[in-house]
C-alpha cells in the first residue's frame, strides 16, 4: 500500500520501460508479407488473425505508454495525484491501481455515463 503519490513515480517509470520494449518488439510483427499467397485458407485466416491481433496490442500499448509519459509529465508540473477535471486529489487506491490515472474515481465515472 502506498502513502503517497510520490511513490507511484518509479512504478511510472518502470511501466515506461516495459510498454517501450514492448512496443519496440511488436513492431518487428507487423509485417503483412505473406498473407492470401498460400495454398491452405486456413494458414492464410491464421496468419490474417495474428497480425490483427499483433496491430490491437500494439496499438493498446502505445495508447497505455501515452498515458504513462502523461502520468510522469504531471510529476514534473507537481499536478500528479490531482485530478484533471475537478483538481481534487485523486485516491491513493485508484493510483495504485491504475497508475497513470489523469481522473478521480468520480470524474471517470461520470465521463464513462456520458459516454453511454
């Protein structure tokens, strides 16, 4: 359990560390040689599948790495652990959990129903 902000910074920064390795090595997948020029659909379906699934990870971990670079932006404003749209501070509990969290648990709720 954290008890303070403060400490979510090197958790941030790890997290950064992983999603750019990540990122990085799903890149190298992201060929599309290769696809409908078999003589087997399925091997061509299985191949079509892998890469579609490859791009949605990718595209998931750089959204997440965005967040995180935004995350350790607001560390360097001293805004971190305060929410973007009420400016209360965010609970230490939603940080820990999500750490790169810009919104308190009421404004995230309430973004997520206009939504719907």
């Amino acid at each position: 359990m954290i008890r303070s902000a403060d400490e979510m910074k090197p958790v941030l920064l790890q997290m950064r560390e992983d999603l750019l390795v990540k990122v990085d090595r799903l890149k190298d997948t992201q060929a599309l040689d290769g696809t409908g020029y078999t003589n087997h659909q399925a091997d061509d379906a299985t191949q079509a599948f892998d890469q579609a699934k490859d791009l949605a990870l990718r595209t998931s971990s750089q959204k997440q790495l965005r967040l995180v670079e935004d995350a350790l932006a607001r560390f360097e404003d001293n805004t971190y652990g305060r929410c973007d749209n009420c400016g209360k501070e965010i609970d230490l509990a939603r940080l820990e959990a999500i750490p790169y969290t810009p919104l308190c648990l009421a404004c995230a709720e309430a973004r997520e129903y206009r939504r719907r």
